[in-house]
C-alpha cells in the first residue's frame, strides 16, 4: 500500500463520511482480497449484538422509506471486483452511495478497509446515523475476528 490510495475512493471528491481501519495480519497471509471481504463478512466474524442490529435494520428501514432488494439484502457486501491488489464492494442506492475497498499488504502484515459514503438524500441522513457512529468498532472487532479465524 504504497501512499494511501482506495478505489472507494474513485469518483467520490468529496465523501459525507469516510473512515480508514487497519489491522495486523498476525501471520494470516497468503489471502486474497476478495476473500477477506467474504471472512470479514461471514456471519462467524459478526458480533452478536451486531447480528441483531442487523435483524432492527431490516424492519425499520421500510419505515424511512427504503426498500432494500431481495437480491442485496441477501449478499450486501457481494464484491464487484479486484484490482490492483484492492476488493471493491459498491452500491448506488437512491438513498445513499456506498463503497468498501479492502487490501492487503503482505509485506507489512496489514489488512486495510476503507469505507466512503455519500448520502444522497434525507433519508441517507437519516439511515446513516447509527451506522455512522458504529461503523468503526463494529467493522473492526469484524476484521480482527476474521484475521484470528484465518490463523
């Protein structure tokens, strides 16, 4: 990871909300980007109290307006590509723009995961209040339980 650069980044000059986590590999090396995103995301990673955020999420976002498709909500975090060493999940909802960019840098043992959201709306204002003030730790405490399930 040479200077700091993400593909979440690409085409979004100015972000409502970014945020950059990194974490040591502590030896689990030798993974691909893309599938870091499906251990980070795998339910097993997924703190239980998160899990059931998750579940109030589901049935309160119609009541603000947003319907999640049958096809999203079953795989949000599905990625769209790899390149150049970096995962990237992207979605453009009415409400929001999200992007997640995960890469590794073997050489220095680390996992990087950047986040960037645009809310394009009231409503992305709204849905993204408690998950703005949560994303870090939980996205975190995610990453570091799929790096010691990878050891």
């Amino acid at each position: 990871m040479p200077g700091f650069a993400s593909r979440a980044l690409d085409g979004v000059p100015e972000p409502d909300f970014a945020d950059v986590q990194i974490v040591p590999l502590r030896g689990a090396t030798g993974i691909a980007p893309d599938d870091w995103v499906r251990a980070i995301f795998d339910r097993r990673s997924i703190p239980i109290g998160v899990r059931a955020l998750f579940g109030l999420r589901a049935v309160l976002v119609p009541f603000i307006g947003l319907n999640q498709s049958r096809e999203r909500a079953s795989n949000p975090f599905e990625v769209e590509d790899v390149v150049d060493g970096e995962a990237l999940v992207a979605h453009d909802e009415p409400h929001l723009l999200f992007r997640l960019g995960v890469a590794v840098d073997e050489q220095a043992g680390l996992l990087r995961a950047t986040t960037v959201v645009v809310h394009h709306n009231w409503r992305g204002r709204l849905y993204f209040i408690p998950v703005g003030v949560l994303h870090g730790p939980v996205l975190r405490s995610m990453m570091v339980r799929a790096v010691n399930r990878a050891r």
